[in-house]
C-alpha cells in the first residue's frame, strides 16, 4: 500500500504484546537476547510499533509483580510505544472472543482486546514471546 501524500510505501506496522516487552526488560528472562535481536530487525525494517492501553496496564502490573513498583513506574515514565485506546466498541468484541472460546482456554481480556485491535486496524504482525498470543486455538 502507497501513502497518496508522499508517494511512498506505507511502513510496516506491528503490534507489540506484554511477553516482549518483559523479555526485552529481564535480562535474565531466557528468551531476553532473542527479543532483543527481533526487536532490532523490526526497527531496522522500519516497522512502526504500538500496543494497547490494556497491554501497558497488564505491564505495569506484572513489573511490579516481578521486580516492584519503582522498575514498573521507570518502565511506564521512559517506554515511547505509541498506545491505542480501546473502545467499548472493542471491549464488547473481546468479551464475546473470550465467552465463545474453547472450555479451558486461557484467553485474557488483554489478549481478546489485542486480537481485537490488530483485526480492526488491519495489523498482522505482532511482537511477542508468548507462542499462545494471539493463538486463534483461543
């Protein structure tokens, strides 16, 4: 897809889940050095990344949970992921995601809102660690 104001390719644009940005914080986190290098390919191709408010309060609290509440408020002061808000428009989806999964899915309101978002804004790349984010098995 072209931009029609610049003439120029659309950048690719990824959304970022909670897993990632964990790993890339704990760099004792097994999966910290591969997080690393995916998120240096994704800004080296020039991808735009954002995530959702969901994903930066599920952050926060899993910080704080971790490695308390001054790294969670560090983490929150310095990150520079551009935040879509979800609407109710996109919380009933979510909500109705999570009431018709399988019995014993995992599926979190986080996840739903995520799927939900990068459908609605026509996203298809995502920045995770998890391999179940995003899992449509959910």
């Amino acid at each position: 897809m072209t931009d029609p104001e610049t003439s120029q390719p659309d950048p690719a644009i990824a959304f970022v889940d909670t897993s990632a940005i964990l790993a890339l914080v704990d760099r004792r986190d097994p999966t910290h050095q591969q997080a690393l290098a995916a998120y240096n390919e994704l800004a080296d191709s020039g991808y735009r990344l954002f995530t959702t408010n969901y994903v930066i309060a599920e952050t926060v609290l899993l910080l704080q949970l971790a490695f308390g509440p001054d790294v969670a408020r560090q983490w929150l002061q310095d990150h520079r992921l551009p935040v879509y808000h979800a609407d109710q428009q996109d919380e009933r989806r979510a909500t109705a995601r999570i009431a018709s999964a399988r019995p014993g899915s995992r599926l979190t309101m986080t996840d739903a809102i995520s799927s939900v978002v990068m459908d609605r804004l026509g996203v298809s790349d995502a920045f995770a660690v998890d391999p179940d984010v995003l899992s449509e098995d959910d």
